[in-house]
C-alpha cells in the first residue's frame, strides 16, 4: 500500500500544527525532519519474513540528509528523535500522529511505555480531553477524537475502522511470551498482537526507546511490522557494561545545555554555606545539615511563589523537596528524623512520604498516587523521600530543591537527580530567578560538583551526544564465562533413554535433558561452596524435590520413579567427577585469633596549645551549575542553628574510632570533651564555642583521639592464619574485548583487549592476558605434553590475599593457578625492571607465605601441596618447559 500526501495537508502545513499545538522550536524542527524525510523515503510495511523493502535505499536517503543516521537498528523503517528532559516529548508526539494522520492519512498508532508511571501519564495525555496536558486540544482536524485502547480494551471492545486509533501498552505486555494478547481472541479472530502486525499502516510510537534495546524487547516489537517507528529519548545511547554505545538512527538531537539557554528549563544552582569545611562532619551530622538548609530553602521558595501568583493573578504553584537517600534502612531513619520533633517541631509530620521496594503493596500504591498529584495545591505532601532517582515517566514542575544524601559520588547520578527537577511551572521562564531556579543542596561535594558541571561534556554544558566523525567506533563485547560439558544435549538425552530402556519420544528426551540440566546446576553450585559440603546423595534429593514442583515433570517421575531416581545418582555422580575434572579447588585462609589484646588509657588533661580555631560565618549561597559567575545569596540563611549539645556530639564521634572501647575509657573522654569546650567558650562565647565545635568537629575529634592514643596502654594479642575452607574456584568469570583470536594466532589489538579461545587445558576455553609473556605461559601450560592438567587465570578476589605495603594493606591477585598430578602452583610472570620493586616483593612474601599455609594444612588433609612461583618473563620462552620454570624457580 502507498500513502501519498493528503489534500488535508493544505490546511495543516506544519506552520499550522505547530501554532495549534503550541510547540516549541525544537518541536518544530523534529516535525520538520521527519517531513522532510518521508518526502523523498517511501513507506513500506516489512513482509512476514521480517524484510524491509529498500531498507538499504531507504537507510541512504536518510543518512544524506543526517549523517548521524547510519543505521536503523531495528528490522522495521524507525527513526530516533532525542530531546533533552522537560521540553515535551508527548506533545511531539501527538504532533507527530497529527501530521501523519492529515498528510498521509494513517490512522493506527502503537503507542509503547517503558513503565507503569508513563503508561498512565500517556493514557491521559493522549486520550483524556479533560486532561490538562492533553495534546490534541484545539486541533480539529480529526472527524472524532482519537480513540485510546488500553490494557484488555481488544478483547471487549470493537475496534473501529473509520477512527484514529491510538493503542498504549506497556513494554512488558510484549515481553511476556504467554501474555494474552498473544492468545487468538473470537472478536478479531486472531491474537491481537497477529492482528495488529496485519494493519496497514501502523505506526509505532516509542517513548523513552532507550528501553527497548534489548533482544527480547526489539524482537516483540518487530512482530507488529510497523510502516514507521518513531523513537523519543533524553538519553540517546544505551549502556554496555562500563561504556555507553549512541544511537544509530537518531536524526535530530537537542541537548539539555541548549534548552537551558533557550530557556525551556529552569536553570540547576547548587547550595553550600561559606566557610563550612565539610570534610570536618560525620555522615549522620552533615545529613541533617543538608535537611534543616534545604528546608529553610523550601519554605522561602513557598513565600517567593505565593507572593508571585498574588501579584500576578497566576495559578498557586507549590513547591516540594525531594530527599533521596543510599539505601532503605538510611530512607527509614531519614523519615524517623524528618518526622521527629527535633525536626523544625515536627512541621513535616504528615506532609513526607516515603517511596522504596520494601513497602506494601497498599502503602505503594497509596504513596504513588500522591506522588502523581504532587502538583496540586491541595495535596498536602512538601518532602518525597527515595531510595533512588524516580524513574522517567514522572514529569512534575513543582520539584524545587533536591537533597542527595550520600548519593552524589557520581556525575550521572547528580545530572539525573538534576533533571527531575528542570520544568517549567508555567510552561516558561518568569524572570524571577528563585522561581527559575532548581536547587540542589551540595555541602559535602560542592566544589566537584560545580566543577564537573563546567566540563564540556557535563549535560549542562554538552552539545549533542551523537557526533557523526565518531560513528563507527569499535566496540567493546562481553562475555560471561561458566564450565561447559556436554554440546550435544539431544543426541545424549536419545542416548540416555536408550540406555534406560525407555522409549525416546520428545516427552522422554526433554525429561532427561530437565533431570540434567538440574543435576548440573545443583552440582556446580554445591562444589563452587565447598567441595566436601554436600553429598551427592544430598545433591540427588535437592534434585528431585526441585524436579518434583514442576507440574510438567511430575506425572512422568511417578510413572518412572525407579528409573529415574538411578539415572539422577547416576548423573549426579558423573557431573560432580565433571565438575571436580574442570575445578582447581582454592584454600581460603583466615585470621584465628588465639589470645585477645588488652588496652587501656592513663588518666591526663588535654593540652589546648594548639586549639585555635575562630569562629566562622556561615552565610548560604548558591551557584548555578551552567554559569560559575552566576551567584545569589539565600535570604533569611545566614547562620546554622547554634548546636544544643555539642559535647555529646564529640563524644559519640570520638566513640566510633576502632581504638575506642567506651566501657573503658567513658570518664576521660567526657572530661577531655569538656575542657575542649571550656577552652573555646571562655575565648569565644558559648555560641562562639558551639559554632567552633560544629564547623571543626573532626579536626577536634581528631585532636582530642591523638592525645588519647599517645597515653594509651596496650598489650598484644596472638593471632595465627590457617586455612577455613577449600572451595571450588571461578564459577563465573567474566570478561570484557575487543577482539577474539585462537590462542596460538596473532593479534590486533592490545593484548589487554583480546580475548582468546581454543583453550584445551584451562578451566575455561577462553582467557585474556595482561602482557605477553602471560600469553607464552599460557601456551606452554596448554602444550600437549605439559604437566599441567589444568589451569586458570583467577577472578579479581579470588583469593582474598592482603599483603602490606606502604603503610596501608592491598588485594593480591596472582596471575596464574596451575594444578599437575602431585602439586599446585601460584603462578607470578614478572618484568625484568620490576623483579626488586618494594610493592612486588611483598607480594611474593605473601604468596610464599599463603603456599606454606595452605601446605601445611593439605598435607594433613590428604591433598597437594603448594608451591609458588615467581618467574622473570625474561624466562617464558616459547621453547621453555613448564618442568624447568618449576624446578628453576619454584620455593
């Protein structure tokens, strides 16, 4: 079918759907592109088979007109259009199917969410005429109102043909394989996913696309065989374990540092107090600061914004905080202190909320429906308390001020926190700058933060993310590594049935291959905790009973018993000897304490000669994240609450020293605390004092906990390392490369980025390496004719070795484990210039060291002995013997 321009298109150029729909000018310039493209791209609807007609024509008309599309990285005709957060990417969308319904006259949209939270935001926006945010009003080009379908609407309603029909789902409908719109229903007669994949002219319409990248969603969506995709996202590139890989198909991006200027958001300051020292606060103490000065903000930015909607006979906005915390148990005590009376009186009692995954289902569901009429006047919530930043979907422009509580040790993190808080209240900027303003609260990361924001590539600062010279790029590839035994599970399963004398029929062969497949799961497992934890009777029982809540197996176990309770001991003893064959168990050595120490403190006075802090102000500011010399002072927050109990606070900082026992030492501590504070009070004041002791807390903590520990009486206690288990080594290893090459080929790329396979004798077929002379090790280890029978190169901590150096203790991890018939080895390839360097002589000390522990243990547990050694890669020669670098420098 071809879709050709409308005559409606006369009276709705885009001049005038971008008037009646009051889009902004990046609005407008997406709207463009996309026409400009299907003026010279013919739509087609992919065959049955998944082919797009022309795609490579197609993909060439489009990446001539925007460079930075060089793929369409889906099996369907689709398009990326990447806007920045709060510039409207669901009215673009309804413009998108207003210009395509009155220029080309398709009239079946697939709208997808990624989430609960947009699925009903896009419910609402698309298909509610009473919404305020609905997109279509004053449009009038359709005969009716689009109709929406939503959840289980195509199985009861019928599905008008004459109509606009919008259909919005959820991701995950897709995502499941039994999902009911996949089952045939009688009123299309057909699934409904069946039958929208035979529209002609569906469109599809992804919001947030960056979800639906993955294999399984971009498969389910395929189904629907659209003519068009059009994709929305803030953040135009999906993440690949540590790298974030752009888009291929974006043909428009607008970034978040232009909407900034252009003035679609607010504008992102960061709050701090002068002279404040943070580094000086404990984490409870420098939480609370950050709480009582982001709502000193908050109840100012209330004052700021009633007064303005009086002067301006506007609509009341109010303003709320959103507090966001670690972990759940720190969102718990957040709430208990938010709450409390401590807390300015307990105003925000029953104003705070807080959302986390270990609520209710009732209490979730209650908290997500304030969250969504947050905005209202008359919802009585000022403080959201979260665990993590609030996924998309939630689009609010009454967020005033943010508080990260120990949560902004990441860039991104802070950029997201940031941009929840970017909208307009009234759809644009008022002048005021407190109004225009977002606020996070920074006492603790002020200068990295507003630092990182003046990087060029900070959103606040960034152009597009997407740039065309950069295409191409060679990509970094994952892969988890796991043991692998048999390949040819079918053929073994027929085998395995013949063997039982049991017919082979499909029911048969897939029951055996589940028993294995369980047996080996089970086995791995149990042998990776510890090779003489479980039996395999043990195993075999753990088996049956996990086989047995299977409703699909039950019926053929019973019929079977007998038979099969042999087949599974028989497998469970043929896989442990497998797994046992690939394993290289590992010795864990711990610390046994033998006799404790004992200590204690001589009773002294403090010296204060050197206690000669002033007191400071303190007054608050804040400083916009996109322009440095954009500074204003916060009214009314001039100076810190003076601390009630300030002693008490030095005391219970002092407590949490690793020295400190309080049983011990509670009398001396309370009166060197004491005359701190008497010093300071009577050169300052008592409010000079408290200030002092708020501002410095550490710095005197610290003061006072180095005169202690130089009166401090100690006795050594007695300690011995021995082994505490022996456990099955590397059950998982994962890697990450550019390139994969047979071990024996030659190679590209750095060696740090290659992987290699065809290994014959390591625990897994493939391994990388950090130098050469790693990789001619392993060459010699896997020769035919090696004594090594196995051989690894462990994950990071395998081991848990510590060795000291430097003052401070490190993790070692050796470069090689290699097991022959009567030894293992720990295995160091070292350069030439390195072989007397501090650092990797106590590393060796603490192999050797680990080799004759857990010697001595194996040789009264039956095993092998130990050996380490430390090899110059001088040495590792393609000719050399693994014989003679053990018998050369074994120890």
């Amino acid at each position: 079918m071809t879709w050709k321009i409308r005559p409606l298109a006369e009276q709705y150029d885009l001049d005038v759907i971008g008037g009646r729909m009051s889009l902004r000018k990046p609005q407008r310039e997406a709207l463009a592109r996309l026409d400009k493209i299907l003026s010279c791209v013919k739509l087609d609807k992919p065959d049955e088979t998944g082919v797009l007609p022309q795609c490579k024509e197609k993909l060439t008309a489009v990446h001539e007109l925007y460079p930075i599309c060089t793929d369409f990285e889906r099996d369907f005709f689709s398009l990326a259009f990447a806007l920045a957060t709060g510039v409207g990417k669901t009215r673009l969308m309804g413009a998108f199917i207003t210009y395509l319904y009155t220029h080309y006259g398709l009239k079946d949209y697939f709208v997808v969410a990624p989430n609960i939270t947009i699925y009903d935001k896009l419910r609402q926006d698309l298909g509610n005429p009473d919404s305020e945010k609905y997109v279509f009003r004053g449009v009038g080009c359709f005969n009716v109102q689009p109709t929406i379908y939503t959840e289980d609407d195509y199985r009861q309603k019928r599905l008008q043909d004459s109509d606009v029909r919008i259909f919005v789902y959820n991701i995950d409908k897709f995502n499941t394989e039994d999902a009911k719109m996949r089952s045939v229903n009688e009123i299309l007669g057909d699934s409904f996913v069946g039958w929208l994949g035979e529209l002609d002219g569906l469109v599809l319409l992804m919001d947030e696309s960056h979800h639906y990248r993955a294999d399984k969603s971009a498969a389910s969506l395929s189904l629907l065989r659209p003519v068009l995709g059009l994709e929305l996202t803030a953040t135009p590139f999906v993440s690949k374990g540590s790298k974030q890989v752009p888009f291929k198909n974006v043909v428009y991006e607008y970034p978040l540092s232009q909407a900034i200027a252009d003035g679609y958001t607010r504008t992102p300051y960061a709050l701090t107090r002068q002279n404040l020292g943070s580094f000086n606060f404990g984490e409870e103490h420098i939480d609370r600061l950050m709480l009582e000065d982001g709502l000193r903000w908050h109840e100012h930015i209330k004052e700021v914004l009633a007064g303005y909607a009086r002067v301006h006979n506007k609509r009341l906005v109010k303003p709320f905080v959103l507090v966001v915390c670690k972990d759940t148990a720190h969102a718990e005590e957040t709430l208990k202190y938010i709450q409390s009376e401590e807390f300015f009186g307990g105003k925000y009692k029953d104003k705070t909320i807080k959302v986390d995954s270990k609520q209710s289902k009732a209490q979730r569901e209650a908290n997500v429906k304030l969250l969504l009429t947050v905005e209202k006047a008359d919802n009585p919530i000022e403080i959201v308390i979260h665990v993590n930043v609030l996924k998309e979907g939630w689009d609010v422009n009454n967020l005033y001020t943010i508080i990260p509580l120990r949560t902004a040790s990441s860039r991104i993190l802070r950029e997201q926190l940031v941009g929840r808080g970017l909208r307009l209240p009234y759809g644009e900027r008022t002048g005021e700058q407190e109004i225009d303003a977002v606020t996070l609260t920074a006492h603790d990361k002020f200068d990295e933060i507003v630092a990182e924001a003046q990087k060029g590539d900070s959103i606040f600062r960034a152009g597009n993310i997407i740039k065309a010279e950069e295409i191409g790029r060679e990509k970094t590839v994952v892969t988890q590594q796991k043991l692998e035994f048999e390949t040819n599970e079918d053929k073994n399963a027929k085998e395995d049935c013949h063997s039982l004398g049991i017919e082979a029929s499909p029911e048969n062969v897939a029951v055996i291959k589940k028993v294995k497949q369980v047996v080996k799961t089970k086995t791995v497992a149990a042998t990776a905790a510890g090779a003489a934890e479980k039996s395999e009777q043990e195993i075999a029982r753990e088996s049956v009973e996990e086989l047995t809540r299977d409703e699909g197996f039950a019926g053929t176990y019973e019929s079977n018993q007998e038979i099969l309770e042999r087949f599974l001991g028989e497998q469970t003893k043929k896989i442990k000897e497998e797994v046992m064959e690939k394993y290289i168990p590992i010795p864990r050595i711990g610390i046994t304490e033998i006799e404790p120490p004992e200590y204690g403190f001589e009773d002294f006075s403090l010296d204060t000669a050197d206690f000669n802090y002033q007191p400071a102000d303190t007054k608050a500011y804040a400083q916009s994240l996109q322009d440095a010399r954009d500074v204003f002072d916060l009214p009314g927050m001039t100076r810190f609450e003076p601390l009630q109990d300030p002693e008490r606070l030095i005391v219970r900082l002092i407590r949490q020293k690793s020295q400190i026992d309080y049983r011990i030492c509670s009398d001396l501590l309370w009166k060197l605390v004491g005359e701190a504070f008497t010093h300071y009070k009577n050169l300052h004041g008592e409010d000079g004092a408290k200030n002092i002791f708020l501002l410095y807390q550490k710095n005197i903590t610290d003061a006072i906990y180095g005169q202690m520990m130089k009166h401090m009486t100690f006795t050594e206690g007695l300690y011995e390392e021995r082994v505490v288990n022996e456990r099955g080594s590397n059950y998982h290893q994962q890697y990450r490369y550019q390139e994969k090459v047979d071990l024996y080929s030659p190679y590209s790329a750095d060696i740090r980025n290659v992987l290699f396979d065809g290994i014959e004798k390591g625990v897994f077929y493939e391994a990388k390496f950090d130098s050469l002379p790693e990789l001619k090790l392993a060459r010699i280890l896997d020769k035919q004719g090696s004594p090594a029978q196995k051989w690894l190169r462990p994950a990071a901590q395998k081991f848990s070795l510590k060795y000291e150096y430097d003052g401070t203790y490190h993790e070692y991890q050796p470069d090689f484990v290699v097991e022959t018939v009567d030894m293992r080895y720990l295995v160091e390839v070292k350069g030439m210039d390195k072989l007397n360097n501090p650092q990797v002589l106590a590393k060796k000390a603490r192999g050797q060291a680990y080799c004759q522990i857990v010697t001595d243990w194996a040789t009264a547990a039956g095993s092998k002995p130990w050996q380490y050694l430390f090899i110059p890669e001088a040495a590792v020669q393609g000719s050399t013997t693994f014989e003679f670098l053990a018998k050369t420098y074994g120890k």
